[in-house]
C-alpha cells in the first residue's frame, strides 16, 4: 500500500511538473554544444533557471518563446581572461582601478555569461573585489587571484617579489572556492623564475591551475623551460600569439612560419594554449601560421580593459570571428569558448547545456557582408561573416535582447 501511494504521488509530481508551463522555450535554432556532441536543429526549455528539457522538438507552454530560426544557439560563453575589477583608486591599473571595467555593461551584450578576472586582486584585496563587484553582477564574474598580493597595481607594484606569497594566496583561494578558479603571474620583468616558480607553487598547494602572462626580460626567458619544466599539465598560457619585440619568445619560427616543436610538445604535455587578445598581446604574424599549421588555441579570450576594447580586440565575438576567419572550423571556436574554458578553469558544470544545468545560453546570428579585421600593427584581413549576439539568457533569464525576438519581450507584463 505504501509503495502504491508513493508512486501514485510521484505520478502526480511528475503531471504536475509536465503541465507547468516553462519560463523559456527557444525553438528552431542550431544548437551547437561540444561538451554533448550536439550540432543540430533543436529546442530548448528552460524553467527555475535550469535547462529543463533538450529535443528535435518540445511542445508546451511558455512564458517566452524564441523563434531562433537561422540562429546559432550555444552555451553561454566563457571569457576567461577580462578585467573586471573596477573602482576608482588612482594609480591602481587593473586592481580596483580606472583601467579595468563594470562586466554587465560588457559581457552579456556579447553571449558572455561568464568572465574571469584574469589577477587584478591580490590576497590582500580579494574581499573588496568580491563586495563591489562579483556579489554586485548578473555576469558570473570569477577570479584568477595574482600572486602579487596587491593585484596588478601595474609599474614596481608587480616587481615586488617579496609580495608574492604562495601561502597566503593559496590559503586566500581555499577559502574562495566558489569565486577563485586559479592564480595569475603578469609583468614581471625581472631575469629571475622565482615569481614563476611562487605562483605554481601557490596552484600546487590550492590544487588550482596557474595562468601566466610570461615575459618581460631581456633576454627572454625561455619558453621550452615555462612550457615542459616550470608548469604543470593544465595550467594556462595566455597571450600565446603575441609578438612583443624580444622580450617574450614567440610560439611560431618565424623564419619556417611553423609552430616550434618544443610548442607542440607542451601542448601534449597539457599546456593549455589560451589567446588573451588585449591590447597589445595578438599578432597575425603569429596566428596566421599557427592555424596554418595546425596550432589553434585551447580557449578563446579578450583580455578586456580600456586599452584594448576600443582598439583592435573589441570584443569576445570580434576574437572569436577572427578564428573563424583563419579556417577555425564554427563547432570548435564554440568549443574554444564554451566547454574547453570550462575545463581550464574546473567549472565543467558550466560550458554546456545539459537537462538539469543552470541556463546560460546565447543565441548568435552569423552576419553576412564585407569586413575588416586588423590587428594592433594594422595587419588587417578581410571577412564574409562575423558573430552578432541575438540574445543572452544567465541563470534563466533574458538579460540582453538586441531585437526583441522574446515574445513577449518581458515575461512579467
């Protein structure tokens, strides 16, 4: 009798849940979800802020519809190389100052539901990021935390390697684990690998992978001793196309135009190949023989800032055009920016859209015409197609629509 009353009230559950109508159901797009395999015409249902229901076709109610006909539906992107901590201290750079940027008003207009401050805090200051911006933003803001304790202030603050403190970062990050997914070494321009070395040391002891933005010394440091000696499998090398003028060895041969073996090797080895566009950190001297040869990268990143976002990054979508346009095959620059930076950071909850994961998508229209990307020298090539973002949902929500394609477009009138 027991069992009897129990399945008749599961039963029930299950009709009671079946004749809810969802919060969102977007309908007719191509979704593209690496980590599932998925490459295809389906819909998708969202309630309570969950990926409810993934299928050829989902009948039911709703509070919203989305007709994403002729739309690329993904998961919500993943940038995990930004500068969010932003405040208004002079003289602090990236690290609660005026160079770094508020997320909302930069992410969710580009697909980007996730961002990772890629080490404008310290252990030092951590606690004010997290008050005034990653408790204060839609955008699932993260933080790679800086083994420089005071962040990246910029000039001699980033020098100080009695600053950098591997105990006291690590012991920082295991008590944010929610918000900490790793530590960052940026700037040092020192012939030294003791800062190099501080920071795995602090990922070793936290368990967390370490993001580097090497170079800096003349002559450089080498590039084979960081890649197959210094860094772990797992941990991150960013700003892996950039050519900065002797100061940091570049991942392509420039006089064979391949990718160096040691390069290859490393990336065997689990380096994770990361692009942190920036400013000044991306040439098409080396991307364009890099994807020649086979040499993508792992995940696809911005380094957003002030400097860079007006110049010739722009944006997540304009980063991940460009590959597009070198021959990046469309489902792995998605992969690139969903599920492979899940993977580095350890958050492979997020990157996909699983029945029963919270629902961050974006829905991308692929726009046809004459265009012109450049890089920072004006290294500049031409373009068919380039990503616009339709329409961003975070958490089960529409947080940005371009064109009003919701219907109703607000679902509360």
């Amino acid at each position: 009798m027991k069992r009897t009353i129990l399945s008749l009230c599961a039963a029930f559950a299950c009709l009671m849940a079946a004749a809810q109508p969802y919060d969102i159901l977007i309908r007719n797009g191509r979704l593209i979800d690496p980590r599932n395999g998925i490459d295809a015409k389906m819909d998708i249902a969202v309630r309570d802020g969950k990926v409810a229901k993934v299928a050829a076709s989902i009948e039911g109610a709703a509070k919203q519809t989305v007709d994403a006909s002729g739309m690329i539906v993904t998961p919500g992107l993943i940038d995990i190389h930004g500068h969010v901590f932003h405040g208004t201290q002079e003289d602090h750079y990236l690290s609660d100052g005026l160079s770094a940027l508020p997320p909302d008003g930069f992410t969710l207009r580009v697909g980007v539901t996730t961002i990772v401050d890629c080490g404008g805090a310290g252990w030092r200051n951590f606690s004010t990021f997290k008050k005034n911006v990653i408790d204060k933003s839609t955008t699932r803001v993260l933080s790679f935390l800086n083994i420089v304790g005071h962040g990246m202030r910029g000039g001699n603050w980033e020098q100080d390697v009695a600053d950098m403190d591997p105990k006291l970062s690590a012991n920082t990050a295991r008590g944010n684990k929610a918000h900490i997914v790793g530590f960052k070494l940026a700037h040092y321009s020192g012939y030294d690998w003791t800062p190099t070395d501080r920071v795995v040391e602090a990922g070793r002891q936290a368990d967390m992978p370490v993001i580097i933005d090497f170079g800096g010394a003349k002559p450089a440091l080498s590039l084979e001793e960081l890649f197959l000696r210094k860094l772990r499998p797992g941990d991150i090398y960013t700003h892996a196309y950039a050519k900065l003028d002797g100061s940091r060895e570049t991942i392509v041969d420039e006089s064979t135009n391949t990718v160096k073996p040691f390069v290859r090797a490393a990336r065997e080895r689990g380096i994770v190949f990361d692009v942190g566009y920036g400013g000044a950190s991306f040439n098409y001297t080396q991307a364009i023989p890099a994807m020649k040869t086979g040499f993508p990268p792992t995940t696809i990143s911005t380094d957003l800032h002030t400097g860079s976002m007006n110049t010739s990054m722009k944006d997540q979508l304009s980063v991940m055009s460009k590959f597009l346009q070198m021959g990046m095959p469309l489902p792995e620059v998605i992969r690139a920016s969903t599920w492979s930076p899940a993977k580095a950071i350890k958050r492979e909850e997020l990157g996909h859209l699983s029945v029963g994961a919270e629902a961050d998508i974006a829905i991308l229209n692929m726009r046809k015409g004459d265009f012109g990307f450049y890089d920072k020298t004006g290294y500049r090539v031409k373009g068919t197609e380039k990503f616009e973002c339709e329409m961003t949902v975070r958490a089960g929500k529409v947080v940005y629509d371009l064109n009003g394609i919701a219907n109703p477009v607000y679902a509360n009138r």
